[in-house]
C-alpha cells in the first residue's frame, strides 16, 4: 500500500489542463500524486468534497512594513493576514524604515523571515541612484524575486526619475524588472494646482491618466533600447493596456484587485482617504478595460498592493492623506467573488495568482497543481457566502476597503509545503514560511 504523509481527498482540482475530480498525495512537502488514491493510506487526510483545490495561491506584490511601524503592520502578523486569505506565497517590497538596497538588509530580512513568516516570501530589492553598480549581483541573490524601480513617487524614499538613471538601473544586471510607472516630472509640475483639503476625488485628477501613460511609454522606450524585460505594477488605464500588448517582447502586466473591483468618484465618495492609492482608483471606463485584458491575456498577474497605513494616517486631509490600502487577506476571497460573478473562471485565476507569478518571477516549485511541485495549495468552497468583516483582519491598523462587500466564495484552508497552516479561520501552529527560490533560467 502506498503512503502519503497528506492526501486531499475528492477535491475538485484545478490542475493546469482543466478542472478535475481528483485526490492529490503528498510526501516530504511535494505533491506526489494526482488520481485515484483509494487504496493508499496517509498520515493525515483532508476531505475536500464540495470544495476546490487550487495551486497555492501567490499575492507577488505586498508591503509588509517590516521593518517599519509594528503599529501598522509586521511580516508576522502582514503573512497571518495571508494565511488567513488563502495566500501559500509572498513577495515583499523593499520600501521599509530602512528601505531594503543592499546586502546586508537582505541578509538581515531572510533570517528574520525564517522566524516570523507563516507563508513563503520572495524579496524585491529597491533601486536607487546610490546602488545602481550594486543591482547586478543584488538581483543574483537568492529568494530575491526582482528589482523594483520606483519611476513615480510613492511611500517611502526610493526613487529614479529620470531617463539616464532608468537605463543605467536596466543596464546593471538582466531579470525582469518591476517598476512602478508613473511620470515623476508631471506628477511634480501639477502637485501645486490642489489646494489642501480638497476632496478625495482629485487624487485621480492629479496622478492623471497621461502620468501613468507617459510614465510608461518612457519606460517601453528604454526597455526596447537596452533589451531588459520589465513588468509593469499596477496598470490603472485603457490607454496603457492598449499600448502594452505592443510590447510584448520586452513588458508583462500586472493589475490590482482595488482597479478590477473599485472606480471613481464613486469610492472616493464613499471611503474618502480609505480609497487613496498610488496609481489612483480611476473611473468606470479603466476598470471595464482591465476586465477586457484579463479575458484576451493581456494580464499576467494580480496583486494585492498590500499597503496598510494607520487610520490617523488614512483620514488625514488630501492631499495629505496617506496612499496604500490593506489587501492581502481580502485578495482571494474577492476575486472568488468575482468567480461567482462569471468575471473569470478558476482556471484563470489560477493563471493570474499562481503560473503567472511563478512565470513571471521564476519561482522554483509554485504556481502549478502538478507532480514534483511544492504542496501548496488553497482550499475554496466556491458556496460559501461570506461578509469581510473588519474585525477579521489581521493586520495591526485594522481596516479593510472592502469591510461590509459579501462574497460568493471564500478559502477554508490554507496547505504550504504539505502543512495546513489555516483551516475554517484558525492560523496553525507557529511560523513555518520559508524564503522562495528562484529558477536559474531567470537569473543569467
């Protein structure tokens, strides 16, 4: 008889060639089987009729502010968060207190990780101008998932702005680089025609969609020049999305579940600085596109921006009102929502938050259901009907932008190499996330 150390019993399996009926078998934290495991026995067995397995999901774009405020957000509580959503994998921004740009601060973060994380975590490494010589061997490190490129200004204090900069950080080294894209030069010479204390609403009239677009365009410029890939975070317009599929020798998309979920004036008026984000909410006409690029392709991977700042912080007057929204345990169970809505399929949303982040990032053992890939897995019950409720979040500021929104499907258990790490709300056992490991092939 055959044994296992874990077998997911009847689960409906979202494996990468369709959805099947199906038990999965697990030894030493890898998947081993998939099929017809009656006759097998395991140390522990989960009973997954009714429910979905998934690849374990990954939320490849978070910012867990450690180090940081542990008022706002730690990794230990900020990976909780991500069990608790169904999230298997991490990668965490490197725009901390200090800002994670050399060695040492990547060594210091992979062994902290190794005791406070719950999941997995990959580490971007943050480009300024002072480090630029430093990117090419930063990004050979190991669990480093990318450079990240701060073209626009945002929260914290890594930026490059300009072009001679931008091809100097893409001549140093040859991975993807993710970059947040907006114009800084525009971003500045409109700041002073707002007025303190105007409405939410003007966040997105003043980082306009021509910011994000000329930001962008600059960048696809430089990318085809040098030849260096690029991942765009955050794409927020019609206008880029159109412009992208065009690049696709040299740029991948990512888009937010706050642009597919959440649009103007609409959510300023009603969350007012809980709506703030850099790139902004924009209106109907944008959320509408990113729906169009998620159902041709256009998109790689969905993120959650996981960006939490303290209340005081978020109700301060625009623009003074600090930009970023909590996200990562509210990613999954909203996009199953928008499952249940016939948004999109499961296979698709495994594409966007599993085999997209580990294509595009090249991690070792995610991103597929499939034999001699890591056990990791999300367990959704695709009938269950659920309210985000505040108090269930995990996270120290303790808010969420989607408080009160009822969601049709929600993840009941969380597995990260063979362990279940959350079940029916409890977080289980102690921190047991390991740094993630990135393919070779991504970094010659």
């Amino acid at each position: 008889m055959t044994h296992f150390d874990l077998i997911l019993k009847n689960g409906r399996c979202v494996l990468p060639w369709g959805v099947e009926t199906a038990d999965v078998g697990v030894r030493d934290g890898k998947i081993a089987a998939i099929g017809d495991l009656r006759t097998s026995e395991a140390a522990e067995t989960i009973d997954c009729a009714h429910l979905h397995v998934m690849p374990g999901l990954t939320d490849p774009h978070v910012h867990l502010r450690d180090p940081g405020d542990p008022a706002v957000e730690t990794m230990e509580t900020g990976t909780r968060a991500a069990v608790l959503g169904g999230i298997t994998a991490v990668f965490d921004m490197p725009n901390t207190a200090p800002s994670i740009t050399s060695k040492a601060q990547l060594d210091w973060k992979r062994g902290y990780a190794a005791e406070h994380s719950w999941c997995d975590i990959g580490f971007y490494v943050g480009a300024g101008k002072s480090n630029i010589p430093d990117l090419a061997a930063l990004e050979l490190e190991p669990n480093v998932c990318a450079v990240k490129v701060f073209a626009g200004s945002s929260t914290g204090d890594l930026l490059v702005e300009d072009d001679a900069s931008l091809e100097a950080v893409m001549r140093s080294g040859r991975r993807r680089i993710a970059y947040h894209s907006e114009d800084e030069y525009r971003l500045q010479e409109r700041k002073p025609l707002y007025a303190a204390g105007g409405p939410h609403r003007l966040h997105a009239e003043w980082r306009d969609v021509e910011c994000a677009f000329l930001g962008t365009r600059r960048l696809m410029a430089l990318a085809r020049k040098t030849g260096r890939p690029a991942h765009i975070l955050h794409v927020s317009t019609e206008e880029e999305l159109g412009y992208l599929r065009d690049f696709r020798d040299v740029a991948s998309v990512e888009v937010l579940l706050n642009h597919l979920t959440q649009y103007g004036p609409e959510a300023y008026d009603r969350l007012g600085g809980y709506a703030v984000m850099n790139p902004p909410i924009r209106d109907k006409r944008h959320m509408e596109a990113a729906w169009r690029a998620i159902a041709d392709g256009t998109v790689d991977t969905i993120g959650s921006d996981h960006a939490p700042h303290s209340r005081e912080a978020k109700e301060r007057p625009w623009p003074a009102t600090a930009a970023g929204l909590t996200g990562v345990q509210t990613l999954v169970p909203m996009m199953l929502d928008h499952v249940s809505a016939g948004r999109l399929s499961l296979s698709r949303l495994a594409d966007l938050l599993a085999a997209g982040p580990a294509r595009i990032y090249g991690s070792v053992g995610k991103g597929r259901l499939a034999a001699g890939y890591d056990a990791d897995f999300t367990l959704v019950d695709m009938g269950a009907v659920r309210t985000i409720e505040e108090s269930w979040i995990a996270s120290p500021c303790g808010w969420t932008p989607f408080a009160g929104h009822v969601c049709h499907g929600w993840p009941v258990a969380t597995v990260v190499r063979g362990k279940a790490v959350m079940r029916e709300d409890t977080v289980l056992g102690a921190p047991a996330g390991r740094p993630v490991p990135f393919a070779e092939t991504h970094r010659v």
